[in-house]
C-alpha cells in the first residue's frame, strides 16, 4: 500500500472519496472490516473515505476489484483517480456521469454562479421551461412531459450551504414576469442570494460557477454544452473569484430590477 498526497480541493477526490465509500456501505460493509480484509490499516481506509488522503491508484484498484463493483462503475472511479494529479479536470454530461459536481454542490460552504444567458435549472419555473421547449420546437404533447422531468430534477437538486446567483438580464428573455416573480419569492428561501445582472454591466463573459469547501478551498465549474471543466489553479480561480465580484457590485436585487 502506498499513500499519496493531492489537495482536497480537487472536484476529482470529493467523487472519489464518496465512490469508495459508497461502494463498500453497498455491500454491507463496515470500514474497519473491509481494512481488515484488504490488509490495510483502518485509518487509511478512512482518510481515502473522507478525500484527506489519496489513495495510489493501485490501492483504488484492490479495493474495487475486491467489492467486485461492475465494470461501467471500476471505469467511472478509476478515471476519477487519474485525473487527481491535474488541476484542470474534464467530465462529459453523457449518463449522468456528473459525479464531481454532485460532490462539490453537496460540500460546498458557498457557491457563486454566474448565469448570462439561461437561469440556473434550480430556479426554472414551469413557464420557462415550456418557453425554452417551445423554442426548440417541441409539440404540444411534449411539453407536459418536459416540464415533469424538469420538476423532478429540481426536487433531486436542492441546496447547501449559502448561494449567491447573478442572473444575466437576457435569461430572462422566454418568460420575464413568471421568472421575476419566482425571484422575489426566493428571497425567502434561506441561504439563497438571487440578483439581475443588466446588460450595461454583464460582458461577454461565459457562465462559471465557484464553489467554496471547508478552509476556503476554492474550485470554478465551467460548463459547456457536453462537459464540464474543473479548475483549481489558484490564479485562474482567483480571476473568476475578481470577476463575480464586479458582477455583483453591479448587479441589483429583483425587487429593484426593471426589464428595458
């Protein structure tokens, strides 16, 4: 067994760290019989368990191969161990493998998105979601079924920690009324920040969304149409940290905001 140290702020070894551990309680297991039957020391097992330690990609594969996890899931987990050595990862969108993500939305202490042009799906209302399908061109028949698929992922969403949401005034655009409604009535929800960015003040800047962990550990979620991109390098995140900050300073609460 050999350890091996990585920064706990990779997206990459929150996924890990909860795969492994999900894995073992799936078979019923607790962790210091598993280290037993793995002939490493409980202590171990529970640092690679919590993302403070990471295992070597050797000790990933024991472990896996011994829970007999099935292939698609030795291939998800071994690819999370890989990409630990690189402050930039890569996740595609496709099977809903959005496993660092799901990591850093349920550890984060505060996140920060930026949403220029389409409002974040958490805040969607069904009006909006209709007008975007119409938009797409989805028949009448089509757009119950959208909507109920969206609602349910809503419910599976949720939020942690404190959140501030910048929304460009161009998301707006498919259903302003509704959307702006369901904004001020967010005002209530505890922890939830959601504020209008007008185009005067929002540039032609790409959406991101920062997330915040224990220790002011910071990690920038770039979304694109088929992946998603994880940035830790602590210049780069703290350019998009600079760059949200002037957003807000010019942004300005629903209440206030007046479409053009």
């Amino acid at each position: 067994m050999r350890m091996t140290k990585a920064s706990p702020c990779l997206p990459a070894l929150l996924a890990l760290s909860t795969s492994l551990r999900s894995a073992r309680t799936a078979e019923g297991l607790g962790l210091r019989r598993l280290a037993h039957k793995l002939g490493v020391p409980a202590q171990a097992l529970s640092l690679w368990e919590t993302g403070k330690r990471a295992p070597a990609i050797e000790d990933v594969a024991h472990v896996l191969g011994f829970l007999r996890v099935s292939p698609e899931e030795y291939d998800r987990i071994m690819r999370l161990r890989r990409q630990l050595e690189n402050p930039i990862s890569i996740e595609t969108l496709d099977a809903g493998s959005t496993s660092q993500r799901r990591a850093l939305e349920e550890l984060a202490v505060r996140t920060f998105e930026w949403a220029p042009q389409v409002v974040p799906e958490q805040l969607q209302t069904p009006h909006y979601i209709q007008a975007i399908a119409q938009g797409h061109a989805a028949g009448p028949d089509d757009l119950d079924q959208v909507v109920f698929e969206h609602q349910v992922r809503q419910l599976d969403q949720g939020w942690t920690g404190h959140r501030i949401v910048l929304v460009g005034a161009a998301a707006l655009a498919p259903a302003i009324d509704p959307q702006l409604q369901a904004f001020r009535a967010a005002a209530n929800v505890p922890g939830l920040v959601v504020k209008i960015v007008p185009p005067s003040v929002a540039k032609a800047i790409d959406p991101f969304t920062i997330y915040e962990g224990q220790g002011k550990v910071f990690t920038v979620a770039l979304r694109h149409q088929d992946n998603i991109i994880f940035v830790s390098e602590p210049d780069a995140v703290q350019g998009y940290r600079s760059t949200f900050k002037a957003l807000e300073r010019g942004s300005v609460t629903c209440a206030d905001f007046r479409f053009p």
